[in-house]
C-alpha cells in the first residue's frame, strides 16, 4: 500500500496567523552553496570548490480567499507590508509537521476565474534557517 500524501487536509500557520484552506503548496528549493577558489596554489589552472552553507529557499502556498474583513489575507498582508519574520508551521494530513522561521517575500491580489467560482491567491514565503522536520505516530 502507498504511503503517498494528498495535500487536502493541510493546514499552515505563520507568525500565529492560520492561513485558510490551502489548494497549493509548493516544493521547497534547498541548495547548498558553493564557494570557487583559485589560489596561486592551483598548479593545474583547475578551480576548486569547497562547501559553504545551505539555503533553503523559498516556499510558496496557494490559498482560498475568505474574504473576510479582518480575516487571512488582510493578516497576512500586513504581515508582508511590515517585513515581519515569524515561525512558518506546514501540518500535513498525517500530522507530519514542517516548521521553519520565514518572511514573506510576495504575495499576490486575489483572483480567479469565473467559471471555477473560488477567489484564490498565491504568498511565497523566503526560508531562514533550517526546516525542523517532525514524522507522525
């Protein structure tokens, strides 16, 4: 049997703010960096290359729009327009958490089309820091 995830059921929470019902969510682009050295010492003209740290990149999630006055959006967006840095808490289905110190780096208007009948819209989280990873039971 598959152990495979849908991601209806997940559930976010950043800086205290529950983002509602998430439709997206992104994969996360880790990589690590890499620093190019050539010395005097480099005989062979060869470039080398040595470790440095990891960047964890970006996250973004899709969300329905509540359309509330004082609901997620606004929240959010004030959270974006104040360069707020806060824990950035993914809970899958299972339980399973993801949890990392994030800001906002973008989020957009909320839109949609007219025929699917659901507002929708899009905020992109920039990762500090490492993911804390946590399994379920």
């Amino acid at each position: 049997m598959t152990k495979a995830m849908k991601i209806w059921g997940t559930t976010a929470v950043f800086d205290g703010t529950t983002v509602g019902e998430i439709k997206t969510l992104g994969k996360g682009n880790r990589k690590r960096e890499i620093i190019e050295v050539f010395t005097c010492d480099s005989a062979d003209e060869a470039v080398e290359k040595i470790s440095s740290g990891i960047n964890e990149g970006q996250l973004t999630l899709g969300c329905i729009y509540d359309g509330e006055v004082a609901g997620t959006y606004k929240s959010l967006n004030t959270k974006f327009a104040a360069g707020t840095s806060g824990t950035l808490t993914i809970t899958m289905k299972n339980l399973s958490t993801l949890a990392a110190s994030a800001i906002i780096v973008e989020i957009n208007t909320p839109g949609g089309e007219a025929k699917a009948g659901v507002a929708e819209y899009e905020v992109t989280f920039d990762i500090s820091g490492a993911w804390t990873v946590t399994g379920h039971a």
